[in-house]
C-alpha cells in the first residue's frame, strides 16, 4: 500500500457511496486506475465490506450502555454459547471477550432506563453461566468510526 491507497481509503471510510469518477477527482487520479487500486483492495481483503450506518435515535434506541460480563466457567462450550446468544440480540452492537477484571465487553443500543432493564431481563440474563456483570450508560459519544484510519505515509525527501 501506498500514499494514494491511504488516500482512496481515507475517503471511502467517510463515504463508501462515492462514485469512482468522484473518488479519483479526490484522489488525484483518472477513473481507470482508481477503480483498479479499489478493486485491488477489496481483493486483499483491505476493504473488507460497505455497511450502512443507521441512526441509533431514529431507530428508537437513543441510550447506549456498556455491559461488562463475568462468567462462571470459561469452557469452551459455555463460551461458544455465550457468544451465540449475544449475536442473535439486535440491540447488541458491539462484542468482545477480553483479557483482565471481566470476560466480555458488550455495546448494547436500548431506549432508556425501561428498555436497559427489559433487555437484562429478557435477553441477557436468560443466558447462562452470568457470574456477575457490571453497566454504565453512555453520556456522550465524542468519537465514531468504524475503521482505523490509514495513516499518513511521511516521505523523507532528503535522500
């Protein structure tokens, strides 16, 4: 990868529904090679999909939360049904299993306070092995994207 890979990806990470005529305007290049630098980066699995993005508010779910779970066994099948479970909850956006003080950290979309507790009630608890968990609502977001930016490639021009 180079420069103006960095550059198509820069752009594309912000709007992913520019047409190619517009991305090479962007970037510096004619349509031809665009297309081929994108089309090459979706091959090297750098470009890995194009998603739409959906207003969490809109959708009727405008408080985000932060669940952190424990489990009681770390076994293979618990953990496996575990993660399954929360891959068929819509509210959840985000999953992880973590190393340190709790197993998984869980990004849920929920309509306040009622919907956080129905969503325990309903969905989380209902799964087993929950040793203990611990939640904090978000107040404000102050920073979203869904990929790492590329960086900046600086060119030492004094050799």
């Amino acid at each position: 990868m180079d420069e103006i890979d960095n550059r198509i990806l820069r752009e594309l990470q912000f709007n992913a529904r520019l047409s190619n005529a517009e991305l090479a305007s962007r970037i510096g290049l004619s349509a031809s090679p665009c297309w081929n630098r994108v089309r090459t980066l979706e091959q090297q699995g750098v470009i890995e999909k194009y998603i739409a993005i959906f207003n969490q508010a809109a959708l009727g779910l405008p408080d985000t939360v932060i669940i952190e779970v424990n489990l009681d066994r770390h076994d293979d099948d618990i953990l496996k049904k575990f993660e399954a479970a929360l891959e068929r909850m819509p509210e959840v956006v985000e999953a992880y299993l973590m190393t340190g003080e709790y197993d998984f950290f869980i990004k849920v979309a929920v309509a306040g306070t009622e919907g956080y507790e129905r969503f325990l009630r309903e969905k989380l608890y209902k799964i087993p092995g929950i040793r203990h968990s611990r939640t904090s609502f978000t107040l404000r977001r102050l920073k979203q994207t869904y990929s790492v930016q590329p960086p900046y490639i600086r060119r030492d021009r004094s050799s």
